[in-house]
C-alpha cells in the first residue's frame, strides 16, 4: 500500500479575478501540467504553515490573508495523497516562478482551457461554486416561485437556485426553470431536481435524489451534476460517477422533520475529510450556521427557509 504525502496548495488571487498558475517540471510526478502552488507538509508543520513556507520559496510572497478552500484525498495508481487547499486573499510581494518554472495569471473562465492533475478537479470546482445554493420551496404557480426566489436572493448574496417542485412534470419543471433563469440576474445558476431531469437536453445543471444516484452510472455529458447524500456510501458513489458537488444531509433538526435522526457537525467534519468533491451541508442550516460549515471544511450551505420570511 503506498503511502500518503500530505500536500499544501493555494489558489492565490490578484484581487481582479485572475488566479496564479504554475507549470509542473517535466522530471516531476504529473510533469509538464499546471498546478496551484504548493508542496509537502514536512512533519512538525501544519498545513497553513507548510503553505506560507512554500509560498516564499517557490513564487517569493509572503501570505497576509488566506482561508480553507477544500480538502481533497485523491489516490493514483503509484501514490495517494491529501490536498489541504486555501484561498490566499491578500499577499505580499510579486508572484512569479523561483524555481524557474513557468507561470501565469489566468482569469477563472480560463481555467478550463488548461490541463491539470486528476487531483484538481475539485479545486476548479470549488472555485467556481459559491457558498449558497437556494433550494425553491414549494410553490402552488410560477410566479410564487419566482417571488419567493428573487425574496430570498435579496436577503443573502446567492448566485445558485435548486429548482425543486414535487409536482411538476419534466415539461413543467424545464419551462419553470427557463423562466426563472430569465427573472434572475445574468450569471445565476439555476439547476434542476427533478427525478425525470436525465431524459432532458444534454449540459443541463442537474441535481440527483440519493434513490437517482445509485441508479446513475456516469455524467456523459459533463454537465453540472450533484447528487444528495447521507452516508459514506452515496458519497463514494457520487464520486464514482463524476459528480461536481453533493449536498450532505440532514446536518440539524428541521421543521419539515421534526424527531427525525441527524448527522450533526461533528460526524459532517468526518464525512467531508473523505469527501474529494464540494460538499454543502443541508438541513437546519441558516445564514448564522455558514462560518460553521466553513469551519469543518464544507463549501457552503444549501437550505429552503433560511433566507425566506
């Protein structure tokens, strides 16, 4: 069995929405592909140490402001290895390549237009996901959900809507979603759960039940994709088919169930440590419980009522 190397990393933005490159040596694991900067954790460091000690030796700033990002187990054939990600906000000094490899500020649409470790899908993702993910309550007409929506996207600065109605036909729920999309702000993500959502057009930003998911084989069109989990299990099943996110749940008590069985922090903490995806925590959460959910290393919260009236 191979061992775990422990890895420091760190997304570091200019403030204008580029974010800094650096290209592996080819004598490297993963040569010749692009990388966040970083390196090993040497034993007695902890991983925000590691983080400012590589900063300075390999692209010569000194780290003023960063915060966790992700935390990513990904296993290869040869070696496995932790990635502990942050976002580093503020820095001192220019970022360019010590070691003389080649580097480059990239704007984050951009990203997608270099290669990278296998490792680092997630890390895209999480930068490109926000922290909010609303999810429609039920609604009787169109237009309650689109109040209701555009209520809550007052109340929070949320830039992802779950469209989910129970007693929607797939027809209904497209032409929902199509108009909810046109009620918004351009650049809000407006994803669908519906159990019919995969018989729809290809690149559709769906969301999975956790009964879907275990019926799911692939994401074929890689599309944005997310499925609802509870156990170790479903989540090592999103996984295995190429999902971008999941929701964990239920984290707390909730109206809607009330008496019924939650996971709470402590044993969220332990499914996101093996989790090498987004994970939004879901049930009982509110906007006062988001630094808590960030806190365990979740990428934000997903909830119904926390920013409705």
């Amino acid at each position: 069995m191979s061992c775990l190397i422990h890895v420091a990393a760190a997304v570091i933005e200019d403030g204008c929405g580029a974010i800094f490159l650096a290209r592996r040596p080819q004598d490297k694991h993963q040569g010749g592909l692009w990388e966040f900067p970083g390196g090993k954790v040497e034993p007695g460091e902890s991983a925000e140490q590691a983080l400012y000690r590589e900063l300075h030796e390999e692209v010569g700033i000194e780290v003023l402001a960063c915060e966790p990002l992700i935390q990513i187990p990904h296993h290869y054939p040869d070696k496995s290895v932790l990635l502990d990600v942050y976002r580093v906000t503020e820095f001192s000094g220019e970022a360019h390549g010590k070691e003389g490899q080649k580097t480059a500020w990239v704007s984050e649409a951009d990203l997608g237009d270099y290669e990278f470790p296998a490792a680092n899908k997630p890390i895209l993702n999480a930068i490109r996901l926000p922290q909010r993910i609303f999810i429609t309550p039920q609604a009787e007409t169109l237009e309650a959900c689109i109040e209701n929506t555009l209520s809550a996207c007052k109340r929070a600065p949320i830039s992802w809507v779950m469209l989910r109605q129970k007693q929607l036909t797939l027809d209904e729920a497209l032409s929902w979603r199509l108009a909810l999309m046109q009620a918004l702000d351009e650049g809000v993500e407006v994803t669908l759960n519906h159990p019919k959502s995969g018989a729809a057009s290809s690149h559709l930003s769906r969301h999975l039940s956790s009964k879907e998911l275990q019926a799911t084989e692939s994401n074929p069109d890689s599309s944005l994709l997310g499925a609802s989990c509870h156990n170790l299990e479903e989540i090592e099943t999103a996984v295995r088919i190429g999902c971008d996110y999941i929701t964990l749940s239920p984290i707390l008590p909730t109206n809607s169930h009330p008496g019924s069985p939650t996971l709470g922090f402590d044993a969220a903490r332990q499914l996101i440590a093996q989790a090498p995806l987004p994970v939004y925590l879901l049930g009982g959460m509110s906007e006062e419980e988001l630094p808590h959910a960030l806190a365990i290393g979740a990428q934000g919260i997903a909830a119904i009522s926390a920013w409705s009236e």
